[in-house]
C-alpha cells in the first residue's frame, strides 16, 4: 500500500467499505460525479445534521427553505449567472459553467438551467418568507441542497465535482450592522469545523484581497483546507451588500425592501453569505482521519472520526459464533445499545481481531465484546462487557448500562 498516495488509499477506501462510489461506474463512469453508498449517506448525514443544529436550531433568527433546483432562467439573469459565470478554456474564450436544459414539451419547452448554487431560490423567496414568516431584521435563511456546475475540468475526489451538495445561509441586516454579523457566522463557521471533528489550526483563513473579491463584496474569506493537493477552498463567507435583493427587485419589479421601524424608511437589506459544501467538508474529514499505525504487530489502517460524524457509532460482537448463550446475550445487548443510536452494528464473523480492523476502518469508535463472563461465568463480572476504543485498542470491563452512557456522552 506504500507506493498510493494518500488520495488514492482514501478514495479506494471510500469505495471499498461504501462510503463513495464513482458514479454511473458500471457504464465507464461520469466524470465530476459520485454516489454515496450508506457509509458516506450516514456520514453526510451527521454532516448536515450538525450543521442545521448549529446554524438554524440554536439560533432564534433562522429560517428555511427547500426550494426547487429548477428556476425561472430569470433568476440566473438577474444573478448575474448568465453573462458572468463562465471559466476560461482555450484562448481566453469564456465557458458558462451552468448546465442548460429545457422545460416543457415541443414548441412549449424554454430553456433553463441547474441551478449553480443553492443561494437563489433563497434570494427568489425572501418575500415569501417576509409574508409568511413575518421575520424582523437582522434574519436568516438557510437551506441544504444540490447544486450544479459543469466543471471545465472536474478532479480530486469529492473536491471540484459538477454535482455536488450545499449548506447556504442568507443572513439579511441593515447595513450598518454587517460587521458585527460577519464575525459571528465567522465565529460559527470555526466553531462547526471543530464541532464535525476538524482539529483547531486545520482551518485556515484567507482575506480574499480587493481585486479578487467580487465587486460588489467588501469583504470575503475563503475558509481553507490543507488537503494533500495542496491547501484548497473548503468554504466560503462573504459580505455581498445590497446586490442580490437590490438586482432581484429590479430584474422582477417585485419590490425586495423592508421598513426601518426607527427611520420610517424603507430599504434593501444587505446580506451576509456563509456558503458550506458537503462534499469538500466529507473529503476534509476522511483526510485529517485517515491513519496507519501498527497494533499488536500488525499493520491497521484506521479513520479517526469524531463519534459524532462517525456513520456506525459502535459494533456489538459475541465472543465466539456458535455459543448460542453468547449470541442470544449479544443481541439484548445491542438491542439495549440500540436504544442510544440506532447505527450499532453486528459483526460475528471471524476472529475478534479481524472484526475490530474492520471497524477501525470505518472509524466506528467503539466495539463491545460479550464473553463467558457476561453471562456470569465469573459472577462478580455478570452482565459485564469489554468495550474497546478504536484508536488505542485499549479495552475496559464495563456493565451495559456504563457503556451505553460512554456512547450518548461521545456523540452528543
Ligand atoms: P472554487 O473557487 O473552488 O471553484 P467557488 O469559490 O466557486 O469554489 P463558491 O461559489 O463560493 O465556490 O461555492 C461555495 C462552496 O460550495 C465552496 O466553498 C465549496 O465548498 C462548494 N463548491 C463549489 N464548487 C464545488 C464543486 N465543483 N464541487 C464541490 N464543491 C463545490
């Protein structure tokens, strides 16, 4: 294994153990796409759940929307999209990276796009919102979903893909108040880095310089990542004025402005975007978990998952497979673990080394063992269990009951 490179050895895991899949493989594949199995659907899953917990739940200023992935082209005209968002190819010449496709039959069908990011049918609802909802400034809309771009040169893994996932917020504030909003979703977006298991000082920003920023920004950072193709984008926190609301209320006739309750006056909220994606977040983790050590002699190779984002939060396994005593004890057991999170798995199959490797290498936290002793074999050790931690193999004898409580306190 040696001579792979660390992407190579994580992309092989991910296929082999169901995390990733490349997608449409049996065909020759698709490039710039992937399919999670249900390791990386479970993993993805946490992903998101912490991130919705923590950036709409906690929050009393939040609001949501699921909003459709096909839009008025409108939309994307009033964005700016249509004319402006295009990658260079040969010579210079402009390629728009949205994906065109049409709605509607025969004469009927007009032409629209894939939306390129989830941020405008949060800008297309926000009177919507406002009507219904009845917010107050300063409020913000979040919402997870696809997004599309077709990539000129897809590549890395989970890094640059042309359908990929992500976790969008529009926080809208009176202009005067933008700073001090920009620094709390700035204190938040570290926060959730570490909340999902990304050590502190692996985050790295950068103040995206003038020249590059878009113009209408004042400020923006790139959050970055050091992945082993370099050190990357991994999400995005940007200031971006009055533009949208103010470029959908002209485009749409429909007016986007808010009263100012002190002044009387009405005017365009400004907004402040910290925009997430999915994929480059799972990538960020499998990279900083990914490790090689060795155990009682032998080469392992373990995924050092926070248990919060770790898709299979323990396995539960009976000594030995044909002691149906032990199996039947394992099953209560697990069963009784179950009631903690419902991802404990079961592994009888071959011996208890092996089984813990398996494990270790797709980053479940903890295996608990049933043995003779649990059933009393040794009666001060009754209803007793090993439970053993997967980076350091160390092993203690708890009663079920403790080792449930070790798996709600590690995951909460
Ligand atoms: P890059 O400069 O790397 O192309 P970007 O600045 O265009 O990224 P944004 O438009 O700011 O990206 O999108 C917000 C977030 O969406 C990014 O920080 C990233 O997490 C994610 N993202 C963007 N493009 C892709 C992609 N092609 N594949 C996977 N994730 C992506």
């Amino acid at each position: 294994m040696a001579d792979l490179t660390l992407m190579e050895k994580i992309v092989s895991l991910a296929k082999r153990r169901g995390f990733v899949y490349p997608g449409s493989e049996i065909y020759g594949g698709l490039a710039g796409t992937y399919d999670y199995g249900l390791l990386g659907v479970l993993l993805q899953e946490n992903i998101k759940q912490i991130w919705w917990r923590m950036f709409i739940d906690e929050r009393e200023d939040m609001y949501s929307v699921d909003a459709a992935i096909l839009m008025n082209p409108k939309v994307w005209e009033a964005s700016g999209h249509v004319a402006g968002f295009a990658d260079p190819i040969e010579g210079g010449k402009m390629f728009n990276v949205m994906f065109t496709t049409s709605v509607g039959a025969g004469e009927e069908a007009t032409p629209t796009y894939l939306r390129p990011e989830t941020a405008g049918g949060i800008f297309a609802n926000f009177k919507n919102v406002l009507d219904s909802m009845h917010p107050a400034l300063p409020f913000g809309i979040g919402q997870i979903g696809k997004a599309f771009r077709n990539e000129i040169a897809p590549r890395d893994f989970l890094f640059r893909m042309r359908e990929f996932k992500q976790m969008e917020v529009e926080y809208f504030v009176k202009e005067s108040e933008w700073k001090k909003a920009f620094e709390e979703w700035r204190a938040l977006m570290h926060r959730y880095a570490e909340a999902i298991g990304l050590a502190k000082g692996t985050v790295h920003e950068l103040e995206v310089p003038p020249q590059e920023r878009a113009h209408y920004s004042k400020r923006t950072i790139d959050f970055e990542f050091d992945y082993p193709f370099g050190r990357k984008e991994l999400w995005g926190l940007a200031y971006r004025g009055d533009f949208d609301l103010a470029a959908h209320t002209q485009a749409s006739g429909v007016d986007l402005s808010v009263l100012d309750e002190e002044t009387n006056e009405r005017f365009i909220p400004h907004v402040i975007e910290p925009s997430l994606g999915v994929d480059r977040t799972i990538l960020a983790i499998l990279v900083s978990a990914y490790r090689e050590d060795t155990m009682g002699d032998e080469a392992r190779v373990y995924l050092a998952l926070d248990p919060k984002v770790a898709p299979i939060k323990a396995m539960v396994s009976p000594l030995l497979k044909n002691k149906p005593e032990l199996v039947a004890k394992a099953k209560e057991v697990r069963i009784e673990l179950q009631k903690v999170h419902p991802w404990i798995a079961w592994d009888d199959n071959g011996n208890i080394g092996k089984r813990y490797r398996r494990q270790d290498e797709i980053g479940t936290p903890f295996c608990i063992t049933i043995d003779f002793d649990t059933l009393g074999e040794k009666p001060e050790l009754k209803d007793t269990v090993t439970l053993r931690h997967r980076d350091t193999g160390t092993q203690e004898r708890l009663t079920v009951l403790e080792a449930a409580k070790r798996i709600r306190e590690a995951i909460r």
